[in-house]
C-alpha cells in the first residue's frame, strides 16, 4: 500500500509541474531587448517550473560567459527566488539558485 501512495504522490507533483509549465510559458514576462528563441524560452521555463513551486515572473538573457545565460525571478507574496540558467550545448542548466527572501 505504501509503494501506491508514492507512486500517486510522484504522479500528483508531476502534473502540478506540468500545470505550472502550461501556465507559466503563458504569462512569464520575457525582456523584449533579451531576445530567445522559442524553443529555448520553453526549455527555460521547463527547467524552472519543474525545480519550484514559485511562478515565473521574468526572464532576462544576457551572454556574460560566452554562452547564453537567463536571469529567471520567481515568486509568491511570501517569498522570492532568482535562478541562473546557461545554455551549454544544446541544453540548459542551472547554475545557482538564490536563497528565498522571505518577506
């Protein structure tokens, strides 16, 4: 009995991913000067939505390290988090995550 309710927990955890994803590639701001390519945006917002329960609130990209690297806030009303993410090949990564700042 055990082994079925974790198996319907890790069920339940993904589809709320999945629903956070859906949403969030549609209401995530990205900075009009920072462009991204579609598939990229969408990988981007894939590799957050499944690392937080926060939504997604902006991405900016920028190219510091020679490749290109995403600023992406999240956030709750009660806390904040920034995720940096570098595309690396043909993938994104993160590469650090704030700690939350809890209002």
């Amino acid at each position: 009995m055990k082994r079925f309710a974790a198996v319907d927990c890790s069920l339940a955890v993904a589809a709320c991913a999945e629903d956070r994803y859906r949403w969030n590639l549609e209401h995530a701001w990205l900075n009009p000067h920072t462009p991204l390519a579609r598939n990229d945006f969408e990988e981007v917002v894939r590799l957050v939505s499944y690392a937080t329960n926060e939504p997604i609130d902006a991405i900016n990209v920028s190219r510091q390290s020679g490749h290109p690297q995403a600023d992406v806030l999240t956030s709750t009303t009660v806390s904040t988090h920034t995720f940096m993410v570098e595309k690396r090949g043909s993938g994104w990564y993160t590469v650090s995550k704030s700690e939350p700042e809890i209002d």
